[in-house]
DNA sequence: TTTCCATATTGCTAAAATAGCAATATATTT
DNA sequence: AAATATATTGCTATTTTAGCAATATGGAAA
C-alpha cells in the first residue's frame, strides 16, 4: 500500500469506491441504496453513478439501477491480459488437475482473498472462473500465506481496526501464526477434516497458489512440492514477459 | 452510451482514463510517456497514478512505472463475477471444444472488440483466456454482430470522426454490411481461408460468441446453429441469475 | 388507467478541490 | 561523481464540486 500521495484526486478515490462496491453486489444496485452502503451523499453517487455509465464502465438497468458494463469487462480483461499473470499461470494450474483436488490461484486484497481461481475436482476447468466472492484471508491458506509476506505493522494496522480476523482471537495469535507460516516457506490451513496447502508467486508475492483436499501428511507434502514447482514456473515465464515487454516498449 | 451527465466528475473520467491507457499498455508505463500518450499534463496524471496506486488499483515498480496491480485484479475478478457471463458462458463454449475450430467470446468496446475468451484448438482451454489484445470490430465476426444491434447514429458517430474501419472504404458501405448481417442472423467474416462466424448474446446483446477456422459452406451452417443453441442456453442462465439476484438482495 | 409516492436527477452557488508553474526529490546516464 | 531526465510536491488563482431545493421519472397502489 503506497502513502497517501500530495494532493490526493478525490473524485476519482470516491468513482473507485463506488465501482468496487458495484463489483461485490449480487446484482444491479440503485443509487439510493449505493449511497447507503457506503454512507456517501446521494447526490455525490447519482454524479460518480452516471459519469461511470457515460464512460461505459457501469450500465443503466430500465428500472435506473447500475452494474458493471461492458466497459468494465474490457478493462477487467485488458489489466489482466497486461499484468500476464492469468495466461501464465492456468495452463501451469491446469497440469495438476490430475490429483483430484481443489485448485486454486489468488490474490491478497486488504483482508480478503480474492480468487482468479477456483476450480473443484470433475468440472470443466473453465468453471473454476469467475466463480467465487471475496473470502476471509485468515480463513483461507492463499490468504495466510500473502499475509505471512506482509509487514508486521501492515498486518497490525488491517487487523488492529476492522479486519475480520477470523480464526484468531488476537493480532498477537495471528502474527505468531504468520511467522510459522513464513519459515515453512507454505501455509496450511484445515476445515472439516479438509485441509489446504499453499505457496506464494513471485518475490515480491503477488499471487499464490494452493490445493485443497481431504489428504494425509505424505500427499500433503507431496502437494506443496508439486505447488513450489509450478510457482517456480510460473515465476520464471514472468520474468520472461517482463523483458518481452520492456523490448516492445523500446521498439515504439 | 448514456448521454453527457449533468456533472460529470472531471477526477473520475480523467483517472479511468489513465487506468484504461495503463491496461492497454505493454507492460509498465512511466508518468512522462503516460502524459503523451494521453495528451495530458504531467502533473495531472501524476496526482491520478499516485491516488490510484494508493487505493492499490496500480502498482509502482521501483523504476518509478505503473502497471494494473492487485486492486485491479480485484476489481476484474469481482466485476465479471458480478455480471455472471464469464461463469455462464464458459462451460457451454467448452462443450464446442470437439469441433476442433477456434471458439470465441467477446464484447464490443468502442470501435474494438475485446475477447473475453480466445481459445484455439488444440490447448488447453485456459490459455484462451486473457490472450488477446483489442481487435477492430470490423475485422472480426463478434465486432460485426455486435456492431449490427447498435444504432445506426452511433455506428456514424463512431466512424465517422476516428474510428478504425477497416475493411470498408467508407460508413455506408459498413452500415450496409451491417444490415445484412442484421437480416442474416450471424455475422461471417472470412480472411486468408479461415471463415469465422459470430451470434449475438443477449437482447439487447451484451456479448457475442464466434467460431473460426477453415470450413465450407455446410460446416458454416452447422456452427451458426451450434452457436445459436449455446447463446439461447446462455441467455437462459443469465436470466436466471438476475432472478437470483434480485432475491437475495430482498432478502437483506 | 390515474394518482400517489419514492427515488433519480438537475440547476445553482458557496465552498472545496484542483491545475499547472516552479522548486525540490529521485532514478538513470555519462 | 556529476549531469541529466523524470517524478513529485507546495502554492494559489482558477475550476470543479457538494448538497439543498426544485424538477423529472419509475413503480406501486387505488
């Protein structure tokens, strides 16, 4: 999280807002119930509201309520085309499909997971897609194990307010927790005789990947190993996108 | 396009307009290049790529460039969650895998189309996702369905200035084609022997789904219908999760 | 179908935010 | 290490915006 910069550009802090909160709604929002949910003047969110739905970004349900438009789709699909991360990392995801568990690619958003990935045993790989909501990071393995990277105070700010820390009774507990979880070099988390295992991608991380699955303690290692692996995959042919595009960037 | 609001928030579309040219961009950009691409003062898009990236919607590498981070990933992930087509349709374009031709889904952005799936024959099926660039609309089947429901003011507008039509010498013999492809149904497009052939999503179409590769008239035929018999089943679901929707948001 | 009610949207203007110049800070190149 | 190019900030005249009240527009009720 970079610090809060000179002179901040508050209408667009307020449009962000506004989208993210679109983003996480079960369906199209009206104007009224928007400016509750995020106890912004009703005025201000018509105003952020219809500058979105001119850009195309949101669009303007018959009965005056707003979701995300096509707009947004593109912008959803160009920054993950940009970033690179999703077109590398499937098709690595996709090879361990044979081991009959969960699998699954995240990223570490405040003090939730937000999975790219999702993708349970004998279904179409495809429908692991655009599948799931935000999820309690400390619940979750991928999340333990963004968070583990974190800074200590990072975690105690996140944590120390209105993070929902669930699982932990403290931020002590869960900093102690991390700080197991950092010196395994994986996390692991068990639910209802479930357990889940994940690794980081990236140094800095800026994704992880897990399994999950009714196992024992051999198929669990095995899994992290096969984990570790596939980051390390996915690492390397990131670093190599990363110099493609600094080469096409130098021939314009 | 909904109309120019009232007061628009000069912050929001100015940022979104950054976040747009940052998504697009071949890898990270600095704030100089940004300003030129943008034809926007420095400064300017210097407080917007700071107060972005301290929202965690941009990422600052270390040579001081700017690439879509982890809150956009978020906002992406949420967003198409949100609107339920990419967890509809993908499955049921799976299930046209056998055909052994190029399966595609996409949606129109401007003068562009922007394919949410682009997958060939013959790999796995996730790596046609988040593989592709924007493409001129009229160059491709999916841009030409897409752009046969749009009214024909807008067509003009937005090639009559500085859109990129290509293949068409001049607006009326593009809207001409475009209403043929209305008549028709489906939009083929054929270049270099490969024939591609596109349906609507949706009324009013919010997406358009295509198959391409190399095939006679009778294949053609078939692939239309194939297609056809996916958007209705498609459609189907999606009116059915906007049912859900507005269920669960009564039950709050 | 008409009327009523709740919400969406706009005009106006005092208040707040911002645009861009010049100064300062920070990477990169020489 | 010095020079150069770019990034970033402080300041203030200028522009944009916040929210009240008026007007417009869907949806519900009669």
């Amino acid at each position: 999280m970079e610090r809060k910069p000179a002179q901040p550009v508050k209408g667009l802090e307020d449009g962000i807002a506004v989208l993210q909160q679109l983003a996480v709604s079960a369906g199209p929002v009206s104007c009224l119930e928007l400016s509750c949910e995020l106890g912004m003047e009703k005025t201000r969110v018509n105003r952020l509201l219809k500058t979105l739905s001119h850009l195309g970004i949101v669009y303007r349900t018959s009965s005056r309520r707003y979701a995300p438009g096509a707009g947004m789709h593109v912008l959803a699909a160009q920054s993950l085309y940009a970033s690179g991360l999703f077109r590398v990392a499937l098709p690595h995801l996709e090879m361990l499909e044979s081991l009959g568990h969960l699998i699954a690619l995240g990223v570490l958003w405040r003090d939730k997971v937000c999975y790219l990935l999702h993708h349970a045993p004998g279904t179409p790989f495809a429908e692991g897609i655009g599948r799931t909501r935000l999820y309690p990071a400390t619940r979750s393995s991928l999340g333990m194990i963004l968070l583990a990277q974190q800074p200590e105070d990072t975690v105690r700010e996140l944590y120390g307010g209105r993070g929902e820390m669930e699982g932990f009774d403290s931020v002590e507990s869960l900093l102690g927790k991390l700080c197991e979880v950092r010196n395994c070099g994986y996390a692991c988390v068990e639910a209802a005789g479930t357990v889940s295992v994940a690794v980081k991608i990236g140094e800095p991380a800026y994704a992880a990947a897990g399994i999950s699955g009714k196992m024992g303690t051999k198929a669990e290692r095995e899994c992290v190993g096969l984990l570790l692996g596939t980051a390390a995959k996915i690492e390397e042919e990131m670093v190599n996108i990363n110099k493609d595009n600094k080469i096409r960037r130098e021939r314009k």
